[in-house]
C-alpha cells in the first residue's frame, strides 16, 4: 500500500528532520507522545513545513527500528516501519497504535500530544493525575473507588446518608439497602474502604453521594457543575454549585421545571402530558453527566437551556470502546465504576446501564429528532436535546400502540419509525445505519412493524422499501400522503416508462430506477417484460442497452 505524506502536522501526524541524524531518544519520545493520544505516523526525513528532506545515511537500514522502539518503550510499543519515496527522496512512515494504558520511555518520560490554542500539535509532559485520567478512560482504574487523601468519616454527612435512603424509596431502588446500618450500607454502596491499619476512610464515590459541601470544596475542587438559561443570548439563569450528587440532582430539578412547560393531549378516556422535555430523559442525562465525567479535569458539568434546545455537557470525552457509532449498542463502560454502581443500585439511573435508550426514547416518542451528540470530541461529551414543537399524531400513534401491546415500544422500532416519518421511505440498510446494527436486524425491526400494521412494505426482498401504512396516514388526516409515498402500482410503473420514452426518446436502466424508485432488479425485470411485449425495442446489451418505444405500444 502506497502512503501519500500529509499535507501538514496534525494531533496524528508528526514530521520530524533526520538531516543531522535524529537522536533515538528524541523519536521514542515523539512517537510515545502519538500512543499516548490517539496514535498516529511519524514521517521521518521530513521538515516541520512537511517539506521532505530525506533520511540520515545511518537511518537508510530500516530493519532494526521497530526493535529498538519496542525496546526503549515501557510497556513495549509495537510500531510499523516502511520507506516511501517522496518526490524522488527517501523518508521513513513510522505508524504508531494508540496505547490500550499509558506509555513511557525506558528512562520513565511520560509525554502526550495535544493541540495548542492555534491549532498545531505540541508534545508536553503527562503529569501525574493526567496519567490517571487516562488510564480511567482506558477503564484500567476506577478512581470513584478510591479513598480521597485527606478525607475523614467526619466529611460525611448524616442528612445526606439520609437523602440516600428517600432517594432509595424515590426511585425505586435496591429496598436491601434500606436495611442496612450506616457502617454496612457504607461498605454496600463502596462510599468507603478499609486501610490497611483497619480504619474506614471515604472514597471518591463516598463524598460525592455522601460528602458535607465544605469537605467536596476541599478535597474534590474538579467536582462542580451549573444551571443556565439562555434567551436569545441573554442570561437569565446562571448558577454554578458544588453539592453532592443526590442533592445537585434535587437542585437541577427543581431549577428547570419552571422552564419546562407542558401540554396535554387526549388518547381515548386519557390525558397524555407533552412536555417539551421529557422529564425520564433529562435526569437520565444529567445524572450520565455527573457520574460519567472525568473528575481528573477542573471543568463543570453544564446543564444549559437554549432557545432550541437544551445542551448538557461533562468534562472528559467517551471512554475507550465508545463511539458515536456505538452509542446504543455497546455494552456499559462506565467512567467510575463503583459511582455507577452506587446511582444504579440506589434507582437513579438505569439499571441495566442502557441509560442512553431512556434518553433517545424520551425525545423519539414525541416526534421530535434524536439527541444529537455531534459535539462531543476527546476532552467532553455533548448531547442537545432539541426542545421543537412535538409531533402530536406521532406521540399519539406512539400511545395507542403501546397500550395495544401492554409494553414500551422497543428503542429500535421507534428510531424506525422516526426515520419513515422523516425520509417518508427507507430500506433495511438504511435503517441499520441509525440503529447501529446490521441490515438484518434492521429488516427484521422494519418486518416487526409491518405486522404491526404500522409500517407497510413495498417491492421485493433485494429491493424492498418501506413507509408508514395507510392506517396511520388516515389516523393523522392524511390520506394523499399515504398515496404519495406508497407509490405506484406495476400498472401504473409501465406507463411511466412508456411516457418517458416517448417524451425523451430512449431509456436506460437507470433512468427507470430513478423515475419509479425501484432496485436496479426491479429495474431489469419492468424493462424486459416491456420488451418482450413488443412495447419497448432493445437496442445493444448489458450496461451499454438503451430501449426506444415498440411496436405495440
């Protein structure tokens, strides 16, 4: 494989000159800086311009590089080593895997990349709690279940253990722990450990549930997090507190109801509320923000209402083995472990850890768009939760259909059919794409809501499509738009063709997968029962074959 040097250093990509031989130490240390972020190629031979300049004579023998960077790494990076030849001179493509922990030089220098405030990469020194960041994020420690230094059982407070145990009966949570003793229930819920002296200390978890405000100030000054609004770009809420985490999400509560008006429609003999943001998914959001965020990194968490939307964000990006891509699908890889685990066992959030499924149904059953995580980059996690108007037809099919079934509609067949209502027509693969799976769990979601009654299909196996049915286009009122996107009967397919010939003179396959949005088999099979009917002429074969109009037609 041919590679092609970039244009320019990026956070993935480093030049470094080799004219006057580059020391070993320095290109171990550049290419642990590349592990230690997101990996990357080292060219070297060229000039920081990304003019190449060339390899140094005793860097011409490639072989031993690899070994010597193994050898000179701790752990050992297994780096790929290759000479490509750039405008008739000799570099070397040195490319470096992203590290599964963190990585030093053999000497014990930590270094990583980063983009400075003008956009160009820099290499600096990885302090040490940016190493524990780190490795949090790589899921190999679990700082929530640590004990805070400096921390004393007299930085728990007594009203806020008992919060914890209204919030057990509030949500619904683990009754057992409602039966434990301020010692046992401590030991439960990981809020502290024993040294090895026997004495119990706080941990990070403890004092973040459990912890008096003065002690979270003093000894965990990255935890914080605000309330805004904002109103065409005026401020009219901005408060920033430090409480513990029961208590905040009290506190973020109370604050946005007032902001969140609601409506009401009828389904049958019942009122269903509408608010403009579903109550389930905003504290599933915000208490994902509080209990997934890197508490290495001095930032708040933000919980922000727009004038379109409301925006929560968190310090620190997805943890390793989360995607954008994966968001619905992956299995659970919290942050901080044991602080997960305490809010799951206590009924904050979800219990199964697809926390992510509350928000996205929170939003889709309203006919609004699905949360958007779009901003979310390697230092935070972004949601916005548009606040639009609801779809009230939509939220009432959404209704009916899960009283039919006595059970929540699943995740997937609303994001299905949330894509029908917005694209009008969709295929498996389509589908697939917005549920993270393969096509055929797709087709199988899309088949479920045929026999439903809610989703019809259209056309054959390789090409089939489908749209809302016509019973739910009635329902809403609107029985042209069933007509419009159900499509043409194969009747009303062969006139199409035969008119377009006559007006156009000719036609090809393509021109008939376009004009009746048939797959290029339906396609062939339209073209060739017209042909052997006399009312189309084939003229040439294969992808080159064109029909004008025949002699019976």
């Amino acid at each position: 494989m041919t590679h092609r040097l970039p244009a320019a250093e990026s956070l993935t990509v480093e030049f470094k000159s080799d004219r006057k031989r580059l020391p070993d130490h320095e290109l171990v240390e550049a290419i642990v800086c590349l592990a230690n972020a997101e990996g990357g190629e080292l060219w070297l031979g060229v000039e920081d311009d990304g003019t190449p300049s060339g390899l140094h004579a005793e860097h011409h023998l490639l072989a031993g590089l690899a070994g010597m960077v193994a050898a000179r790494t701790s752990p050992s990076l297994n780096v790929q080593v290759e000479p490509v030849e750039c405008n008739g001179v000799p570099v070397a493509r040195i490319a470096v895997p992203r590290a599964t922990t963190v990585v030093a030089t053999a000497g014990g220098v930590y270094l990583r990349r980063r983009l400075k405030y003008d956009g160009k990469p820099e290499c600096v020194p990885m302090l040490p709690h940016e190493r524990e960041s780190r490795m949090s994020s790589l899921g190999l420690t679990d700082v929530s279940a640590q004990p805070v230094t400096g921390a004393t059982l007299a930085d728990l407070d007594p009203l806020e253990r008992e919060r914890l145990r209204q919030a057990v009966q509030q949500y619904g949570g683990d009754r057992v722990l409602l039966e434990l003793d301020d010692e046992a229930l401590d030991g439960a819920l990981g809020l502290t450990t024993r040294q090895r002296d026997g004495n119990r200390v706080p941990t990070l978890t403890g004092l973040l549930l459990v912890g008096r405000e003065t002690a979270l100030r003093e000894r965990v000054p990255t935890h914080e997090f605000a309330f805004q609004v904002l109103a065409q770009q005026a401020v009219r809420f901005n408060e920033f507190r430090r409480f513990p985490l029961l208590k905040a999400l009290d506190w973020l509560e109370t604050n946005f109801r007032p902001y969140n008006p609601e409506d009401e429609i009828q389904v049958g003999l019942f009122r269903v509320p509408v608010p403009m943001v579903d109550m389930a998914a905003y504290r599933e959001a915000v208490a994902n923000a509080l209990i997934h965020r890197d508490y290495h990194r001095v930032a708040a968490v933000h919980v922000r209402l727009e004038d379109d939307a409301l925006v929560i964000s968190n310090p620190g990006g997805l943890v390793e083995g989360v995607t954008l891509a994966n968001l619905l699908v992956t299995e659970p890889r919290p942050r901080n472990r044991t602080l997960a685990d305490a809010m799951k066992r206590i009924g904050v959030v979800e219990r199964s850890g697809r926390g992510v499924d509350t928000i996205f149904r929170g939003m889709l059953k309203f006919g609004r768009p699905a949360p958007d995580y779009a901003r979310t980059d390697a230092h935070s996690v972004v949601v916005r939760l548009p606040t639009g108007a609801a779809d009230l037809d939509f939220r009432r099919l959404v209704v009916e259909e899960e009283r039919r079934r006595s059970a929540e509609l699943p995740i997937d067949s609303l994001i299905a059919l949330t894509a029908i209502r917005e694209l009008k027509r969709v295929m498996a693969d389509e589908l697939a794409v917005r549920i993270q799976r393969d096509a055929s769990s797709a087709k199988h979601t899309l088949e479920a809501l045929t026999e439903a009654g809610l989703v019809e299909a259209h056309g054959s196996t390789r090409g089939r499509s489908y749209t809302l049915s016509v019973a739910v286009y009635r329902a809403a009122g609107d029985k042209a738009g069933y007509t419009r996107q159900a499509g043409f009967t194969p009747i009303q397919h062969e006139q199409m063709v035969l008119n377009y010939v006559r007006q156009h003179g000719q036609i090809r396959r393509a021109d008939v997968m376009d004009l009746c949005r048939l797959s290029a088999d339906q396609a062939k099979k339209l073209l060739a029962r017209l042909r052997d009917e006399d009312r189309l002429t084939q003229h040439g074969s294969r992808r080159s074959s064109f029909y004008t109009i025949g002699s019976k037609a």
